[in-house]
C-alpha cells in the first residue's frame, strides 16, 4: 500500500472513531501530524473526512431525522442547540483564532481538564431523555457547552456529554443528542473547508474517495457501537484514556 493511502487510511480512522467519542477528534489529528511532521492533510481531505463522518451520521439517524422533520418542536431546539457553535465557530474560523489554539500544550491541558470534567459529570443521576424531556432551556445550556468545544482537545461529543449528563440526561441520549447536533458542526467545517478547496483548485483524486469512504465506515461503526456502550456501561474508560494520554503530552512538553 502506498504510504499516501496508508497515511489516509490512518487520519480515516483517526476521524471517524474519535469524532464521535470524548476524546476529541482535533486533538488525535494534530497528535498525528506532529509525528509524522512531513506530512500534513490537504484543505480538501480534510474536507473528504468531515463530509465521510456526515453521511454516516446522517444514515445512521435517517430515521430519527425525518421523525424530527414531522416533530417541529425537537427541530426547532436542536436547530436552537447548534447555533452558538455555528455563530462563535465562524468568527474563530475567519479570524483564525482556532489555528492559533492548535498546539500540542492546550490539547495536553484541555484534554485532561475537560476530561475530568466529564467523570463528575457522569456521576449525575439519569431520569432524562431526548424525546421528553429536551426543552429551550436544556438545549439552550448544551448549546452554550458545545461552544467550548472549540478548544482543541476539549471535544466536541465529550463537552455535549458532559453538559447532556450535568442536566441529568442518561448515556445513551446525552450520546445521540451529542451525534444529532454533530451534523450542523460537520456540515458547517466541510462547506467551510471547501469554500477553501475552490479558492485553492484542488481537484478530486482516488485518496480523496477513499478518504470519504474510509471516514464513512469508521463513523459509522464508531456511532453503532458506542451507543451500544452507552447501554452498559459508565464513561470512566474514556476519562483514564484522556488523562493518560494528558500526561503522556505533558512528559514530552515540559521534561
């Protein structure tokens, strides 16, 4: 195998797996492009990631998605839920704020920070669901959290969690309201990678499929099985891997 292909293979599942657990996805990708410092991902196979994580987001939930089209009131605040993200994620894109966070020392710290903020939070107590329980003010809160997730290393899924748990909800919905609200994220970061794609040319190659569609298999596996985990068991695996590897970055930082 091409080691063009190989790397591509690796930041596939790399995205696919860590996109969707709280690990944080941004964190393992620059872990990765910090070792291997020749190499570094194109706009548009970063682009091939992101839209391979959405379509499988998208057919996972294709049915959760269209009960939502007919249930108004859900749309609207997971709609509601996406926007601080959206708004406060544009402004950081454009002005390149979030490039400028992208260093090995915030993820260390953010990584074990938000990691331990998830063990209390999943400590909380699960009498709440999706479906009966999601409101403009529980929405409106997890909104607000998954703003932080534009500091690399805090996680996307893991800050929806950690904010979903908080407000009691159980694993499994804290997960999939985390996943639902990944596709306006993933939607925005592709178009917005592409919109750079254009500006740059860059034209569609076979690494590029096979990044989509390696994003695609590992997305999607990575959403069924997880919330399987959700199931039965608690998040603990998760915070012993985020402060392990915390430390690990630390050792190479400061000694």
């Amino acid at each position: 195998m091409s080691l063009i292909y190989l790397q591509t293979l690796i930041l596939s599942l790399i995205q696919g797996i860590s996109e969707f657990i709280p690990v944080s996805s941004s964190a393992h990708l620059v872990i990765f492009s910090d070792i291997f410092n020749s190499y570094k991902s194109s706009v548009l196979m970063d682009a091939s990631l992101h839209l391979g994580s959405l379509i499988a987001i998208m057919h996972y939930f294709m049915k959760d998605l269209i009960d939502f089209s007919n249930n108004k009131k859900i749309l609207n605040l997971l709609i509601i839920g996406s926007l601080p993200l959206i708004i406060v994620g544009y402004f950081f894109y454009e002005y390149n704020i979030y490039e400028n966070l992208r260093n090995i020392e915030i993820i260390a710290w953010s990584t074990l920070v938000f990691g331990i903020l998830l063990y209390f939070a999943d400590k909380f107590s699960a009498s709440k669901s999706l479906e009966g329980n999601l409101n403009l003010k529980n929405i409106s809160t997890i909104g607000m959290f998954q703003i932080l997730a534009l500091i690399p290393g805090a996680s996307r899924a893991g800050i929806v969690i950690t904010g979903s748990r908080f407000l009691n909800f159980n694993r499994y919905d804290a997960a999939k309201i985390s996943f639902i609200l990944s596709i306006p994220a993933l939607l925005g970061a592709s178009v917005l990678t592409l919109k750079n794609t254009f500006i740059k040319e860059e034209i569609l190659n076979l690494n590029i499929i096979l990044g989509i569609i390696f994003s695609y298999i590992f997305s999607y596996l990575t959403i069924k099985y997880f919330l399987i985990y959700t199931k039965n068991f608690s998040l603990n695996i998760f915070v012993i891997y985020r402060v392990l590897l915390s430390l690990i970055l630390f050792y190479f930082i400061y000694f």
